[in-house]
C-alpha cells in the first residue's frame, strides 16, 4: 500500500511538470532604448545672409541733430570654436544699405542730408551653448561711408568706426542655423568743409542695427 502511494504521488509530480512544460512562457517586459541624440557642436566655418531695419542718428555742427532711417541686406562669413559650452568666434559681414535723414532746421534751410550706401563690420563672438542655442555677445570694427549733401553738393568719405551687441543663434535642420541681433554701429565723424556750407562742418554718423540672418555651417 505503502509502495502504491508514493508511485502514485511521484506521477502526479511528474503529470504536474509536463502540464507546465505545456504552457506558453510567461511575456517579457518591453524596454525600448530612447534615440540617440548626439550632442550639438558649433565649431566649425560657416556662409549666410542677413538683413534687418535700421534707426540712428547723424550730427552737423551747422545743423544738430537728426534722425536716420533705412534698411539693409548682405553676407555673412564666420568661424566657431567650441571648449565645453563656451563658443569663441570670429565674424565678418559686408552689406548693402539704405540709410538716410534730412533736416530743414534754421541751420540749415536748404537741407542737410546725411547717408550710408554700405556697412561692413568685423567682429570677435563670445556665447554660452545651451546645445543647440546660442546666446552670444559681440563687438570689433565697423566700416562705412558717410555721405553729406547740401544745396546741390556731396561729399563722401570712408570711415572707420566701432560696434557693439548681442544676439540669439539656433540650430534649426541640418546644417542651417537662423539669428536675431542687434548692433550699435558708431562711424565717427569728417569733416566736409565748405561743400557742407561752413568752414569746418564736422557730420557724424550712429546707428542701431536690428537684423536677422540664416546660415549654413561646414
């Protein structure tokens, strides 16, 4: 009896293990990898274009002060080195402009007008990288003409001047990047002599520059 017990309690053991073997495996739990997303890096040299309003002002020793309006649009060209977060570089840009402002104050009641056809600046960039945004600040050297015209007359010079500013860079696809900046833009002051109805007529030039661009990144 005893004998019969333990050989029947050793096949249902042995009936348990074969229904189980029977059963699907329990279901694994799912883990999917979140994508890779390599880190932005900024160095590199770069091409673009750019364009944007601008507002200012211009002084005549006959005349005082007035407002100057415009706009311009042009080429960008620059390079960018990046230690960590920190992006050190160097820009420069050449554009077409539009600037300009008269006045017909009692110093002037034939009209002082002063303008800019063109403007170009060279600039050390300094920004702090939030991956792909880049805040950054700028300043270097400007480069335009200051034209003076009076009753008929003009005199333009080249001047050599300073800017300062700040501005916003993004990563947008690929290879592209967009901006927003601002610039002050200082181009000094000549002077143009009788042709501007004085002796010694000294014209200044200053302007805030508010522009735009989109570049491509090598």
């Amino acid at each position: 009896m005893k004998r019969l017990f333990v050989a029947g309690a050793a096949l249902f053991a042995l009936a348990g293990v074969a229904a189980a073997a029977d059963l699907p495996p329990a279901p694994q739990s799912y883990y999917k990898a979140p994508p890779y997303m390599p880190v932005y890096t900024w160095t590199g040299f770069y091409l673009g274009i750019n364009g944007g309003g601008a507002l200012g002002s211009s002084k005549w020793d006959t005349a005082g002060s007035f407002n100057t309006s415009g706009g311009l649009v042009g080429g960008t060209i620059g390079y960018n080195y990046q230690i960590s977060h920190v992006v050190l570089g160097v820009e420069g840009d050449m554009d077409w402009a539009s600037i300009s402002g008269t006045t017909t104050n009692a110093g002037c009641p034939a009209g002082c007008k002063t303008s800019d056809s063109w403007l170009s600046t060279v600039r050390g960039r300094a920004g702090y990288a939030f991956d792909r945004f880049l805040p950054y600040v700028t300043g270097g050297a400007a480069f335009g003409d200051i034209r003076a015209n009076t009753a008929g007359l003009t005199t333009t010079t080249t001047n050599v001047g300073w800017t300062v500013g700040a501005g916003l860079e993004f990563a947008i696809a690929g290879n592209w990047t967009a901006k927003a900046e601002y610039l002050y833009v200082d181009l000094g002051k000549f002077n143009c002599g009788l042709n501007c109805g004085a002796a010694t007529d000294n014209v200044s030039f200053k302007t805030n520059l508010i522009r735009a661009g989109v570049n491509y990144r090598f």
